[in-house]
C-alpha cells in the first residue's frame, strides 16, 4: 500500500529539485540589484559643525537630536569654521557640513565631489568694534587702519570674507593687525580692551553674537554700503538688524543696522547615502522654516542662494516635498520599499521567463528516472547479439538472470501518477527483450537436441 500511495504523490522534491538552479539565479540577482540599489543608508554620520558657542555648533545640535528620532547617529565634529569644514569634506574625513557661500565655486565643487543640499539661513558678517572715549565712531571701513583686529581663527569662513572686504575698501595686507583667536577667547580679549574689534559671520542664535549686542561700550558696525557689497560680490546680500529686535522693551538695538550676508549652507559629499539626504533636508526644514530675524517664514531652507550644485534629492523634495511614502510610513520602512522597487522589477523580468523552464525541466527530470534504464535494457540486448556459439546458452542465461535483477529495481522506481505510462512502458520492454531471449535459448536448446 506504501509502495501505491508513494507511485500516486506528486513529487514535491523533483520540482524543488528542477527549479534550485532558476531559483538560485533569481536569488543571485536579487541580492546584486539589492547591492547596487544600496536601500539601506548607514546608521552614522559625521557633521562638521564649528567653533564652541556659534550658530553652526548650535545647529549641530539640533540635527543630532533630528536625526537620533529615525535611529541615525549624528557625530558632531568641531572646527574653525566653514574653511575648515570644505578641508574635511575634501579628505573624506566628515560627510556633510556646515559651509558658507562664497568659499568655492560650482566648478571646483563638481571636481571636489561635493554637492548642496541647500541653504540654511542668512549668517552676516558682524564686525563689532571696542568704543573708545574722545574717539567719534568707525563708520568706514577705511577707518580700521592701524586697528588690532580678529579676523577668526584659521579654517573659518570669516577671515577670508574680511579681507575681501577690506581688499574692497582699498585697505592692503597689513593695514589692520590680524588676530587669528577663536570666537570666545578673541571676545574675552575684546572686552578686556587688548583689541579693538573683532569679527563673526554667523546666525543671530550664536550665544556670543546675542550677548554683545547687548554688551555696553561695544558696538556693531554698519555697513551702510551694504547694496554695493552685493553687487561686487554676487555671494553676498543686504540685511537689516531692525531696531529693538533684540529688546523691544530696552529697544536694543536702537536703530537699524544695515549688514551684508553669506548664507550658511549644507554641503555634503556626493556618495553621501540618498536616503540620508532626504532625512537632512527634511530636518533642515524643521529647523529652518521658521521666521527669524533676517528671514520671512519658509523663506529657508531652500534650492536658492548657492554656487555650489543642489543634490538630485534635495532638489525633488524642495520641487515635490517628501517622498510619498515616508508621509505614511517610518523612515527606513519608506526607504526600504521606495528603493527595492527596482530590485522587484528585475526580479519580475527574470521570473516570466525562467518559470516556463521549469515545468520541462521536471517532466526531464521525471522521465528520466525511466529512459535510463533503457540503457541498461540496451546493454543486455548487446550481450545477447555479440555472443558466441560457444558460450551463447551460458550468456543467454546470466542476461535473464540481470533483466531480472533490472524489472525488481525498476519496480522500486517511484514516480508521479501522471508519468505511470512511461514506467509501464519500460516493463513491457523488459518482458519483450526476455521473451526474445527465451526464445534465442529455446532454439539452441532444439539445435543441440537434434545435433544428438
């Protein structure tokens, strides 16, 4: 009865068997279009940021908490600033970064690998100046010859800003004396009155920039040219620090200050993950949208205001806003599927063709288990013919004697219902080459017979 119900299954392991190699194929592309799509973005990433107590240090903050909501480590590294951050960017060493406009130029960008992933927020050169006693106020720039001023440390955005500027005003290299301290130790130097001023490009939320606006006996320089700063250096626009903006109600500042800008702008590398881009920008419109002191509500972040090429992906999710399915999904099960797309279109133009090998591939594999034996029947049937008259009775009989061994294993062969015909056609030849050779034996057996 085992035997019956074994000959009527249908055999699950000839097909598993014949589709291995198709299935096996199917999995190998899979895996390489999974590979080439890359859909998993890296669970870390390195931002350059800047100085202790500057807006670009502030920032980083924030996006480390952004990002640390969908599971991706922000490391944090500080630097001068953004000439520093463009060095780093170039060795590999930092992903993305905190950059100023005008600190390259999209060409070198390009050769650099670099690309944007737009601009921040306005950040103005803030010059502020020690007020002297008898001494009427700085009102150009000219003025500062002789002055001891701190450009910034090596590395930030501002010193070569500065001297651009002063370059502007027909001021040459060692007209000021330059001072190359970091923001906080050049202010402690400033109010201690051992230099006369010193200069920032940074966000009005810098820590240092918000306490020396209010600082008496300081006060900030106004760049009254501001319009013709913007025509002579394209990078650069035209703010205004409105008065009492930092007070209203002790009206600080009093009156309104005309200043020129750089915008802060995101720069990442070009291999930097899309998936990470989406979640910077992303963050950066969380961060940046709102209104604030030089800038109307979602004026930023935005595609505009930098040399450098925007990134394919922050330039769909500035034009279409984010990707559809992170609307209603988390972030990495969005990625997941918003990427793998590819992976099931490959694996839908091998699966249509490759599934119509299998089905000859298991009728092959089925049959076969009855064809071979055919060889065998073959090689008996040989025997028989190449015989001799003397030892043909002898050969005769061990033939029958393997036909029988041949039906019992043929008999154990187990096959689907459907493939029976086959199998019985095989033990039909088997009982044919028999009856023939019983026959060939028979006519030697009258042949001796009569001989006697």
């Amino acid at each position: 009865m085992s035997k019956i119900l074994k000959f009527t299954q249908f055999s699950l392991r000839d097909l598993l068997v014949a589709a291995a190699p198709t299935l096996l194929l199917i999995a190998a592309i899979g895996a390489l279009a999974y590979w080439l799509v890359d859909p998993m973005p890296p669970r870390t990433v390195r931002l350059a940021t800047g100085q202790d107590n500057s807006a670009y240090a502030e920032f980083g903050k924030k996006y480390a908490t952004a990002l640390a909501k969908h599971g991706v480590q922000v490391t944090l590294v500080p630097s001068a600033g953004s000439g520093e951050n463009l060095r780093l960017l170039r060795e590999g060493k930092v992903d993305i970064a905190f950059v100023q406009s005008g600190s390259t130029n999209e060409t070198v960008a390009e050769q650099e690998g670099l690309t944007s992933l737009g601009s921040l927020f306005v950040e103005p050169l803030w010059l502020f100046l020690r007020e002297t006693r008898g001494q009427p106020p700085i009102t150009h720039l000219s003025q500062l010859k002789g002055k001891k001023i701190n450009f910034g440390p090596k590395g930030a955005g501002a010193p070569r800003l500065f001297r651009q500027v002063l370059e502007l005003n027909g001021l040459e290299k060692g007209d000021v004396e330059r001072y190359s301290l970091a923001n906080t130790p050049a202010t402690v130097e400033l109010l201690a009155g051992r230099i006369d001023g010193l200069v920032f490009t940074s966000a009005p939320e810098a820590p240092l920039i918000q306490m020396l606006l209010q600082t008496p006996g300081i006060r900030l320089f106004n760049f009254a040219q501001a319009e013709a700063y913007g025509r002579k250096m394209p990078f650069l626009s035209h703010v205004m620090l409105p008065r009492g903006i930092v007070d209203l109600g002790r009206n600080v500042p009093a009156r309104n200050f005309d200043l020129i800008a750089p915008t802060a702008t995101l720069v990442a590398r070009e291999n930097l993950h899309p998936a990470l881009v989406d979640l910077f920008v992303q963050s950066a419109v969380s961060i940046h949208r709102a209104a604030g002191w030089f800038a109307q509500q979602g004026q930023f972040p935005s595609a505009k205001y930098t040399e450098i090429p925007v990134h394919a992906e922050a330039a769909k999710f500035y034009k279409s806003g984010p990707p559809l399915l992170q609307r209603y999904m988390t972030f990495w099960l969005a990625n997941f599927f918003d990427r793998m797309w590819v992976v099931v279109v490959a694996l839908g133009a091998l699966i249509l063709p490759l599934s119509k090998v299998v089905p000859p591939l298991y009728v092959w594999r089925i049959r076969s288990r009855v064809y071979r034996w055919y060889g065998q029947l073959r090689s008996v049937e040989q025997a028989v013919e190449q015989a001799s008259d003397e030892d043909r009775l002898a050969v005769y009989q061990a033939q029958l004697q393997r036909l029988n061994e041949i039906e019992d294993l043929v008999n154990q062969v187990s096959i689907p219902l459907s493939f029976a015909d086959g199998l019985y056609g095989l033990r039909s030849h088997i009982q044919f080459v028999r009856k023939r050779i019983q026959f060939l034996m028979d006519q030697v057996t009258l042949a001796d017979a009569s001989v006697e």
